[in-house]
C-alpha cells in the first residue's frame, strides 16, 4: 500500500508540474511570476521529475511546433503517421534532444520565452550521475515497502514517468475521444482519464484556444491545473495573463 501511494503522489505531482511549468508558463506563458518564484518553480520541477525531467527550452520548442504544424508530417508527435505509441515517442525523443542539447535550431518564431537555468537544463539533466543517483533513490522505499514482487513493477515507470505522460497525451489526445471543435486536425477531448494528466487530455478544446489557461470547455468538463492555477493567482503567487496571450505569440498567429 505504501509504495501505490508514493507511485500515484509521484505521477499526480510530476504530470501537473509538466502542466502547469513546462506547458503552460514555458511553452504558452499564460502566467507570469517574479525571477524568484520561476527559479523555486524550475528547481521544484526538477526535483519532482527527476530522471525524467524535460528541458524546459526543448518542451517548449517542441511544443510550439506541434500548435503550428497539428496533425501534418511537420508535427513532431502525431499518431496519424505512426503505428505505435513507442514509435511517435521514439522519433519525438530524437527531435526533443535536438533541441534541447543545441544540435539543432528551430526557426525562429518558436524561440524565446521559455525559462532557462544551465545548471539544471544542461548539466545536471545530462548527467549519467545523476541519473543513476535518482534511479538509486527511487529504489529505497522498495526495498523498505514492497510486499509483493509485482510492485517492483512500477519503479521503472518512476524513470521514466516524463515520457510516459507524454505518450499519453499526444497519442490518446489526438487519437480517442470527442471533440468540441473543428480545429482542421485530429485534436481530441480523452475526458475519461483526464484526470490522470491534470487537464491535459483536453487536447481539442486546448489547440482551438491556444493561449487559454484553462483547459475546460463545457460545464462538464474540469481541468485541475487550473483550478490550482486560480488558487495560487489569487493568493498572489502567479498573475494569470489576462488577456491570454504570452510573451511568446502562440505560433498560428505568426504562421499567418
């Protein structure tokens, strides 16, 4: 029982850190926060996701090329040109080091915006050390806590539990569910396990309003990240972009 508890406290942490850090500030800046709290907010990420951590500058590249390119054999993680998940996440693994490493540069309008701590970002994400040393660490409440062999099951989706969730949402989002809005791509609302990514399986309502902070779209419809998004503006932690545009112009609207 202990080991499914930190399991799910590791996977609900770490998928709303991606939410709410590398999608929503560093790819779509739909909040703003003072230099501190960014820094409190970068290293929190960090440690929550540890060796599977995303770079926020890779994320956010990415991320931007996939609002720009939704659905076309541009778009760095569509399942239409796939015929696995592992495939789509393999070849979006190769053109998220790219850019995250500096091996490659996209076109300009997908740059800037985006959190940058060296530190963080280059050293201690790439580093083979610390990625054995949280692999190690995350094996201690194993050994001390699990009762049964099928447990140590869930430790090697603790390493890698980033990609996981990324492979989640860019598969079953563009893949199952229904859709609010004909945006022109395959953009889909997953509303049955979207709570498992804290809004982020609201996929078509999210690509028809790029640059919206909340998810949400119908008076069924719940998107947790904004709804913690709400609390910490209004104890004055973030200040939510009002009018829903970020420093970083959402990339149709430079497309045009």
């Amino acid at each position: 029982m202990v080991i499914v508890v930190l399991f799910v406290t590791h996977w609900m942490t770490s998928v709303f850190l991606q939410s709410f850090f590398q999608h929503r500030y560093a790819a779509h800046r739909m909040y703003t926060v003072s230099p501190r709290v960014e820094r409190v907010l970068h290293l929190l990420t960090y440690l929550v996701q540890g060796p599977s951590f995303l770079s926020p500058r890779g994320y956010a590249i990415l991320h931007r090329e996939h609002h720009a390119f939704s659905d076309t054999e541009r778009d760095p993680h569509s399942p239409a040109f796939f015929s696995s998940a592992l495939k789509m996440m393999l070849h979006t693994k190769h053109r998220y080091d790219a850019y995250a490493y500096h091996r490659e540069e996209p076109e300009p309008r997908f740059l800037g915006g985006f959190p940058e701590w060296p530190l963080i970002d280059d050293r201690l994400r790439a580093s083979w050390l610390m990625r054995i040393g949280w692999g190690a660490l995350y094996s201690v409440p194993y050994f001390l806590f699990a009762t049964h062999w099928w447990l140590w099951m869930l430790l090697p989706l603790q390493w890698v539990m980033g990609p996981i969730h990324g492979a989640i949402v860019n598969w079953a989002g563009h893949k199952y569910g229904y859709q609010n809005f004909d945006n022109g791509d395959r953009s889909r609302n997953t509303l049955v396990v979207d709570v498992l990514t804290m809004g982020e399986l609201f996929q078509n309502n999210h690509h028809k309003f790029g640059m919206s902070p909340n998810f949400a779209a119908r008076w069924f419809e719940v998107d947790p990240t904004w709804q913690v998004m709400r609390l910490l503006a209004r104890v004055g932690i973030i200040e939510i972009a009002t009018t829903q545009r970020a420093r970083y112009p959402e990339p149709h609207a430079q497309a045009a």
